[in-house]
C-alpha cells in the first residue's frame, strides 16, 4: 500500500542514520499515529487518513487545498530552505493544523567541513534562498506561534554514494540536502571533500501549534 513517504526525493530513503531510521522515516515519525496526516513536497501534498486512504494533491506550499483545522500532523521535509515566504509558509501551516497539531521540520545541518573548509563553507552557506531556515529554524517556528517541542540533529549516511562521489553530491544537490543552486566549483569541493558526498547532518524540529 503506498504511503506518504513514496513520493519524497529518493535520497531521503537513501540517507540512514546508521542502524537507526532513514531521513525519510525521521522527519515522518513525529505524530505518525494521528488520524490526518500530511508530507508537504515541492509540487504538492501527500494526505494520509487512519483508514488507509492516500492521495497526492497537487499545490503550492502557500496555498494548500485544505480546510482549515483540518490536518493533525504535517511533516516538511528539506523544503524551507528553498523557499522566500517564511511568513506565509507557516501561517498556511497554522491554518490547516488542528488545534495542538505537530509539525514535523527537516532541515540541513550547516557542516564545518573541517579546519580547511572555510571556503566551501561560505559558498554552501550564501547559496542558500533562504539562510535562516538553516541557521534559526526554531527562531522562525517560535515567532509564528509554534511551540517548539524538540530540536534534534542526527549523522546520516548515503547509501552508494562511494560509487560515484559526483553523481551523489548531485543527487544531495536537488533533494535540497545542499544548496540546489550550488556554484559548480563549490559542488567540485564537496566532490573532492573526505566525507561531503556521502555523510551529512540533519536537524529536525517538531512544534505544536
């Protein structure tokens, strides 16, 4: 039976933590048992309800085609970095939740990339569309009146990536693990980087509106 987590980007279910969930699994797993959930992705929203039923409804983040109060949990996975409206994302968040609703966040974790890594530090950083969602995701929840509940961060692998370094930091690219919009000499130092193609960090934040 399909579920929500079908119709994320491949990589979020190729990244583990280990032994432990996948990217996929984790930015889902808050509020899985509640009785409307939704995954929000680029193009649309994947409703799922306690009975079974599925459906993908196409649909722009600022304009979701929900009745209001009408959603017990919300997952968003690597999306708020690649938006502008902060404002209004969160706002259409809050009126689609129910009341004490969870939102489920997934984030990059910005990486150091090591003493040497300055550089490809600043690049990764200023390519962001939308630094904050990276740097102060909590400071964003908080002020739309989201109670911030956890603020977690966990080191995830990418399986096959050592099969091909520059095919994986372009698949890290466009699922929004890294800036999509990356310069390509930056995307060539992740590349020529020890560990950037393969292990990353994310953060996940769960609020309750």
């Amino acid at each position: 039976m399909p579920t929500a987590g079908d119709v994320l980007d491949p990589v979020l279910h190729r990244l583990r933590a280990g032994n432990g969930p996948t990217a996929a699994q984790w930015c889902r797993s808050p509020g899985a048992t509640s009785r409307v959930r939704a995954t929000l992705v680029q193009d649309g929203i994947a409703l799922e309800a306690g009975d079974g039923a599925f459906g993908v409804v196409r649909a722009r983040p600022l304009a979701l085609p929900l009745r209001t109060r009408s959603v017990d949990r919300i997952a968003v996975p690597l999306l708020l970095p690649l938006l502008h409206d902060m404002s209004g994302l969160f706002a259409e968040l809050r009126r689609v939740l129910a009341p004490h609703g969870l939102l489920s966040v997934l984030l990059p974790a910005p990486a150091s990339f090591g003493w040497r890594g300055g550089e490809l530090r600043r690049a990764v950083r200023a390519s962001w569309r939308h630094r904050s969602a990276v740097e102060h995701p909590e400071w964003l929840a908080s002020s739309a009146d989201f109670a911030v509940l956890a603020d977690d961060r966990l080191d995830f692998t990418l399986d096959g990536a050592a099969e091909d370094r520059p095919v994986a930091v372009a698949d890290l690219c466009a699922a929004g693990v890294y800036p999509p919009e990356l310069p390509a000499s930056a995307r060539a130092g992740l590349v020529a980087h020890r560990y950037a193609a393969h292990r990353v960090r994310l953060r996940r934040i769960v609020a309750r509106r």
